[in-house]
C-alpha cells in the first residue's frame, strides 16, 4: 500500500502502483482522466484561446466565446491605486515594492532580530510618509484616496504590526496571577473570538462614531484599521499563548531563581522562546488576517477586492464577474500560497511540527 | 515607596488601576454616547423590537414575514436563515472534508494530488472573494429557468436558482418534483441564488479545513495500530472503519466542531452577497432606526451564545472521551 517513488523504479512501475494499484485505484484513476479529458479542453479554451486580452475591446468581449481579461487589462492601475492622483502613482508603487521587500528580508532571514525591527520600523515610517505626503514637495494625499492592493496590504501589515504588541500584552494578562488582569484578558479574547469579524466592523463604522465626543470623528479606513487591529490581536493573543504554554516551566522557575523581576523573566526568558516557537502558527494567523482584509467591501472601503467589484458596475464591464473575481481570487492566492508554503517549511523545520500541532491550528 | 509594598499589595493596587481605568473609559464612552443619542433624537433601549420593520424579506421559508410585522420577527427570520444556511453547509462540508481527507491518503497519486490541490486553493482564497464567484456563476453563466440545466432528474439549475425536490412530511410519503410552468418553477423547492452561492462557498470552503484535520487526524494515529490490524488479518477496508477511524475521531472531532463554529460566523458573510441572514436584517434595522448599539449588541450576543454553547458541548464531548491523561 504504501509503495514509494523509488528513484531506481521506472516510470512504468511507478505508474502501476500509484495509479493502478488496485481495482478502486484503477478506477478512479480512470475516472479523473475522463473528466479532465472532457472538462480541460473547454476550460482552456475559454480561459486561454478564445480569450479578450486587449483593453480596447469592451465591444469584442460582449461577442467573444471566451474569457474578458481586457477587463483586467483596462482596470490594472484602479486595482492597484484606486483613486490616488494618477500623476503620483510611482507612490503607491513604490509602498508595494517596500513591503514585499520588507516581507522578503523578514522571511529569508537576511537580517536578525533588533536590525529586522529597526529596518521594520523605518520601512512603515517611509510608507507613511510616501502614501500621506505632504512634506519633501509631496503632495498631500487624503486616506480617502488610498486603495486597490495598496490598501489591502497596508490594512494587514499595519494590522498585525500594531496588534502584535497589545497581543503579548493580552497574552500575559490571560497568564497573570491578577485575577481582575485574568479576566479582563479572557473576557477580551473569548468576546472577540466568539462573534464574526463583521460585526466588529459594523462596530468600528456605525457605532464606534456614536461613542465619541460630539464634533469629534475619525475617518472610515482609520476606524476600520481599529477594528481588524482589534480583532487580530485576540487571535494573535491565543497563538502567542501556545507558545509561553510550550515553555517548560523549569526555564521560569530557573529565572525566578535568579532574581529576575517579572518583566526581565518576561523580556530575557519566556516571550523570545515562546515567539520562537509560535512562528508557524503566527504566519498561518497573518494568512487568515490577509484574507479577512477582504471583508472591508462590506463596509465600502475601496480594497482590492472593492475595486474589481466597483470596475464591474460600469456598463461596458457589467456581466464579466466571473472573469473578475477569478482575477481577484488569483491575486489574493498569489499572496497567501506562498505564505502558506512558507509556514509548513518552518513547521517542518522545527522539531514541535507533528501531525498533532498542525491539528491545533485549526 | 511602592518598593516597600509586598508583591500581594501591589497586584491589588495594578488592579486597582485597571479597574478604575476600565471603569472611567466606560463612563466616558456611555456619557458620548447619551449625548450623540440625544443629539440625534434617537431613543436608546430595546423598545424598537416592537415596530414594525416596513421591509419584505426575500427569503422566509421557515416563517412567514411581511413588512407589517415587527423588526423582532425579522430579525427571527434572519436568525433561522443563518442556522438553514449554516447546518445544510456544516452537513455537506463535513461529508466533502472526509472525502478529501480520505483522498489526500489514498495511494493513487492523481487523487492525493487533486484533494490537495483543492485544500490550497480554496484555503488560500478569501471566503467573500469565493461568494462572489460562485454568485457571478449562478446569476452570470447559468441559464434563464425555461432552459436550466437539469443534471439530475428533478434538480434544475437556472439564473433563478437552484430547483430541488422534496419530500412531503405528512403522509403517505411523496416526493414532489419542480417543474417549469409559466415563468418559473412550481413544487419542490427553489433554493435562491444568494442561498445556492452562500451554501456552495461555505461547504466548500469548510470541507477544505475539515480535510486538512482529518487527514491529520488519520496520520496522528500511532504506526503500530496499523501493524497490529494488518497482523490480525483485517482487511483494508475493515482497518480503516474499525481501527484507525475512532481513534482518528478522537483528536478530530475538537477543531472540527470549532471548524463548525467558524462556519456559522462565516455565514454573516451573506450580507455581502445579499442573503439576508441575521447580520444582514440587524444592518437593515440599524440603518432604518439608528438603534445601531443594540442592533450590533443583538448580532455579538446571539453569535456569543451559538459559541458558548458549542463550546460546552464541546466540554462535555472531552470530558466523556478524552484519553486518560489526554490531550486536547
């Protein structure tokens, strides 16, 4: 049954194993072939052959048997940019080549620990200062203009750089000895945890103004980034959780012993081990977070997804969702695939990746 | 001066602190809020339950509503769509998560490799991007209802919709088939398209999860059960069923149940396509009334009860099967 590629086998041999190996496995094999014969053909043909690809053919599209990715040709830059000044939009690009930048030096390890987070840092001050402007003979550009896959990517990054300290904090707190400390941390978690990520953002758009002193408001893409902000850090606080539960405790009570006070023990002992440990899961946390950035369309912020869905309210675009949303589902995997083979690397890597922690994840 | 305090007197004080903290920003919120509420001539309090909602709710098959009836009622009907939504997507999401469990094990390399292809490509797409595909394939490619699809005798799938039989629950036992009559489907019943995309997109999406669990679940159990079954003579089949499955269910059934959770949350979803379950109908009432605290209030406590419960469900399950000396 459970026959290997060995690298001496031929491919004959191989093939009667993993694909014929027995009366069901024939079978199906027979079956997937059958349908990828009848499916394939037609499926790339739409996709590929018969397809529009040349922006300046709205018109073709609405005759062709194929897909419409003119639409995608034409909409590239709002997709992208959304509404930013057309003349500045080297910004804007230049912010998506500093995060992935920034996310490939983090990634690869290029830099260790207090560089990573020193060049973290400047990367999300220079990132503010490209996208606001307004100072070095930048033009000012207001939040509201800000959009497309831009806005995505800084709605995750500075949604998990910002909740990440106030996710140790609740992570402490649900550990600590305070009892009031306990359950204020537990009360937070289990709260956010246990209601969907809408109606937290239903809270940060129609009720978090009704809460503020009157005259006083706070625009919509900065309520919501409170909110996923808010949000994440409950998640994060659980991940993080796991990590200090994996320390064993012998390595708190050698620190006691020293004479550490809580925040050294904190600091020094516990917290490097546990992130240290809680890496994978905290990726696969940055993942689920990237995606739910995607809910923003519910409340009308112009993301990525946003801005494919608003290019097909025009008539020339209308009735072409299909083709859009595929577009869109490619580029959020684009992003999420590689993360995700990037965690399982890391949790193979680490001698705590067995079958049963992939379990817990979930 | 604090130095000289024990350590017990201390966390007293911290907690001192963070009780007043929490206490002083709640005044300072409540006090804005009773002031914006007055401002805006909006009555606070649970009161507007009571009025009547003035809108048509597209789908209200358990319960009949019409726009005389009071906002508590259609917020009844967009609970009870939420749970038809969510039970018939947690059913079929755990029978296509134990396929595809199943299938990324198996020996053939051509199913291994499709289950996992599937798993990381629906797990690597945001839910709402995979609604609104599915939305766009109903409502977009599908055929106008005098020519849907008919895949299997009595299921029709049209622009409209998906048409399915049913089965009559009073006696004697009939199946009632749709049939195209008019202008659209008569008999059987006719799942909308916003309920046929949330339903597909969410069983879809879970399965994925539930896959990855269950496959999991199946290598977690220790190498020797396998070679000790072998050894007893069983056969493959029998191995799998008897063997290797309860004790896979084990170490499955805790994420697995808290997939389930994640999908009933999932399924507020449905406002974005349309579907008007319980976060939809309580948006609704919030822009028709203002009341948008206890709208959000009504939202956050039914989903924290759906939660609690389940976890204490799930309490109860551990308690009675864990191992000894388990995990979980």
């Amino acid at each position: 049954m459970n026959l290997t590629n060995g690298r001496g086998a031929s491919g004959c041999q191989w093939a009667r194993s993993r694909l014929f190996g027995s009366w069901p496995s024939s079978l199906a094999t027979l079956a997937i072939v059958y349908l990828a014969a009848r499916w394939l053909p037609p499926l790339l043909n739409w996709a590929l052959l018969r397809a529009v690809w040349s922006p300046d053919r709205a018109a073709a599209c609405r005759d062709s048997q194929g897909a419409c990715w003119a639409f995608v040709a034409d909409k590239f830059r709002f997709i992208l940019f959304a509404t930013f000044p057309a003349d500045q939009h080297w910004r804007p690009a230049l912010v998506i080549a500093i995060l992935l930048a920034l996310y490939g030096v983090s990634g690869f390890q290029l830099v260790r620990r207090l560089r990573l987070l020193c060049l973290w840092l400047g990367g999300l001050a220079l990132i503010g200062l490209l996208m606001w402007g307004g100072i070095f003979g930048l033009t000012y550009v207001e939040n509201e203009r800000w959009g497309g896959l831009t806005l995505t990517l800084l709605l995750s990054t500075f949604g998990i750089a910002l909740a990440f300290p106030l996710s140790i904090l609740l992570a402490l707190g649900r550990r600590s000895e305070m009892p009031l400390l306990r359950w204020f941390s537990i009360g937070y978690i289990e709260l956010i945890r246990g209601v969907p990520l809408i109606s937290v953002l239903f809270m940060a758009s129609v009720m978090l103004p009704l809460f503020l002193p009157q005259g006083v408001s706070i625009d919509k893409l900065l309520r919501a980034q409170l909110a996923m902000t808010l949000f994440a850090a409950a998640y994060l606080a659980e991940v993080i959780r796991g990590g200090l539960q994996a320390i064993p405790p012998q390595q708190e009570e050698a620190a006691l012993a020293t004479g550490l006070s809580y925040w050294q023990r904190v600091c020094y002992v516990t917290l490097p081990q546990a992130l240290r440990v809680a890496i994978p899961p905290l990726v696969n946390t940055f993942i689920g977070f990237f995606k739910d950035t995607s809910l923003v369309v519910i409340i009308g912020l112009f993301d990525f997804l946003t801005t494919i869905k608003v290019s097909l309210n025009e008539p020339a675009w209308s009735g072409f969702g299909i083709e859009a949303y595929l577009f869109s589902a490619l580029g959020y995997f684009a992003f999420c695939y590689p993360m995700s083979r990037y965690s399982q690397a890391l949790e193979r890597q680490t001698a705590h990746g067995t079958g049963l922690s992939a379990l817990r994840e979930n | 001066m604090v130095r000289q305090l024990d350590i017990r007197q201390r966390a007293a004080l911290y907690q001192i602190f963070l009780l007043a903290g929490v206490c002083l920003a709640g005044w300072y919120f409540i006090a804005n809020a009773v002031d914006n509420l007055l401002a805006r001539r909006i009555a606070s309090g649970f009161g507007f339950l009571w009025r009547e909602a003035g809108f048509e709710i597209g789908e209200s098959t358990l319960l009949s509503f019409g726009a005389a009836d009071s906002y508590f009622k259609a917020l009844t009907v967009g609970l009870l769509n939420t749970f038809r939504v969510a039970l018939l997507a947690v059913v079929f999401s755990t029978v296509i998560g134990v396929a595809v469990g199943l299938a990324r094990l198996s020996p053939n390399w051509l199913l291994t490799k499709l289950a996992s292809t599937y798993v990381e490509l629906l797990r690597n797409i945001p839910l709402v991007v995979q609604l609104f595909f599915w939305y766009a394939v109903i409502t977009e490619s599908f055929p106008a209802p005098a020519q849907a699809l008919n895949p299997l005798p009595g299921f029709y799938l049209s622009n409209r919709g998906l048409a399915v039989p049913t089965i009559s629950t009073l006696l004697p036992l009939a199946i009632d088939y749709p049939a195209f009559s008019g202008f659209n489907f008569s008999g059987g019943v006719v799942l909308s398209p916003e309920f046929t995309a949330l339903f597909l997109g969410l069983a879809l999406y879970t399965a994925a999860f539930i896959g990855e669990i269950v496959r999991a679940g199946i290598l977690a159990v220790d190498r020797g059960q396998y070679e000790a079954a072998q050894s007893q003579g069983l056969s493959p089949a029998q191995l799998m069923r008897l063997i290797i499955l309860p004790q896979a269910l084990r170490l499955v059934v805790p994420p697995v149940t808290s997939q389930y959770l994640n999908c009933i949350k999932n399924s507020s979803l449905a406002v974005a396509i349309g579907y008007p379950d319980l976060v939809s109908i309580a948006n609704t009432t919030i822009n028709q009334t203002g009341q948008a605290i206890e709208g959000i209030a009504v939202i956050m406590l039914v989903y924290l009860t759906i939660s609690l419960a389940i976890s204490a469900l799930m309490n109860r399950y551990n308690r009675r099967f864990a191992l000894r000396g388990g995990k979980t």
